[in-house]
C-alpha cells in the first residue's frame, strides 16, 4: 500500500469512530494536514448528522465548506465529542509532534475543548522517542531572535521556516536536534519562553485513540 493509501485507510476509520461516538446534532473538530483533508472527505457523507465543524486551519475551513459543512467559530462551541487530526510523530504514550503544516496553535486550542482526541496516521509517524521530525514553535514575528537563542540554550537548533506565516499573522521556527525523553516537561518548558505563541508538543494533552495504518489493517491504540 502506498502512504496516501495507509492515510485514507485510517481517515475512513476516523468517519467509522465519528459516526460510532459523536452523538447526531454534535459538532466534530477537524485538524489540517494531508491526513485530516483524506478525513474531510470520508465525513462528507456524515454532515447531516451534524450541526457542524470546528476548523484549526483556514486550508480545514475552505475544505469542510468545498463538502458543504457549516464550519463554526470555535467561541460558539461549548463542546466538541471528538477531535481527529493527524501528527508528524507520535510515540506509545501518545505524545505527539504536531505543526509540519503549521497550524499547531489551532489544533492544541480546538484539541482544548474536545473530549477526544483522535490522532490518524500511517506506520511511519510511530517512533520509539520523539525528535527526529523538528519541532514547530509558533513564534510572535518580534521575538524571534530571543526565542531561537532560548531555544539553543536548550540544545535544540531553530531554524526560520522560510516564506511561511501562520494563519495567527506569526513565524515559525523548526526546532532539529531535540532529543526528547520528557514530552511533558519540555512542553511546559518552551511555552514558557516569552514570545512562544505554542510548541508543537502534544504532550500535555496528547490523543486519547491512535488509529494506524499498516498494511496489514488500521490498528486501534488507546
Ligand atoms: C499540521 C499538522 C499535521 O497534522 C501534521 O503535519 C501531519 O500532516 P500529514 O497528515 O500531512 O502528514 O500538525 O499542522
């Protein structure tokens, strides 16, 4: 099977968990990335059964409403059964790295709210220890220089993600070189650096289901 069809799979099974768990006249939150768009798709047959969407990106919104979903501003949402979104990693805790597309502040505040959070990806984002994939920081444009010396001084190297602002009007440093045993701690500890919108650590609030596509069948972890 090819990577695109390992995503499909899970996202197929994603619809199949919705349908199963989200209670008809429910709004479902719906990440960004390549996984998350094969998500959309596989929804689209749903949207009926649901008062709507909540997007954590502007590319999840033009999407959602491509199918014809009502998408929802999260402040009129009181609360959201399951979140699925896909992650650049995820470790056997269920720590995840999250922000290769960049939008990493919405997902963590849409993950917020949710009940659930279901994480969908192919075999390849499973790892041992997070870090291999460079950690997104979300970063205020003013303090970039300040938070990419914090963030060596932690060991990592940032490095500018070029030509790119987030959907929030701010930049991105990609973080190589972070070895990361504690997921939790080092969350904590870069949101802590004045000028960090968000990290890209899941950790404090990491997915709750995994459905992984190998290509002997998409397997449930929670
Ligand atoms: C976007 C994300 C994505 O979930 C992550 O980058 C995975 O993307 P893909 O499904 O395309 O592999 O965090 O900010």
């Amino acid at each position: 099977m090819t990577q695109d069809e390992l995503k499909q799979a899970v996202a197929q099974a994603a619809a199949d968990y919705v349908a199963q768990h989200a209670p008809a006249g429910s709004v479902i939150g719906v990440g960004t990335g390549s996984t998350a768009n094969f998500f959309i798709d596989a929804l689209a047959p749903l949207k009926s059964k649901y008062r709507g969407a909540v997007a954590s990106s502007e590319a999840t919104r033009k999407r959602l409403e491509g199918h014809g979903f009502a998408v929802l501003d999260l402040n009129d949402v009181d609360d959201i059964p399951v979140y699925v979104d896909g992650a650049d990693e995820i470790d056997r805790g269920m720590h995840m790295i999250k922000g290769g597309g960049g939008a990493l502040t919405r997902e963590k505040i849409v993950a917020a709210v949710a009940k659930t959070f279901v994480c969908i990806a192919d075999g390849s984002k499973l790892v041992e220890t997070l870090g291999k994939f460079p950690l997104p920081v979300e970063v205020i444009p003013m303090a970039r220089a300040h938070v990419a010396r914090e963030l060596a001084k932690l060991g990592g190297e940032p490095v500018l993600r070029q030509g790119f602002t987030t959907d929030n009007g701010n930049l991105i440093l990609d973080v190589k070189g972070m070895a990361i045993t504690d997921p939790v701690g080092l969350e904590t500890r870069i949101n802590q650096i004045t000028g960090v919108v968000t990290n890209g650590l899941f950790a404090v609030r990491g997915a709750n289901v995994l459905l992984l596509g190998t290509p002997e069948g998409v397997q449930t972890f929670a």
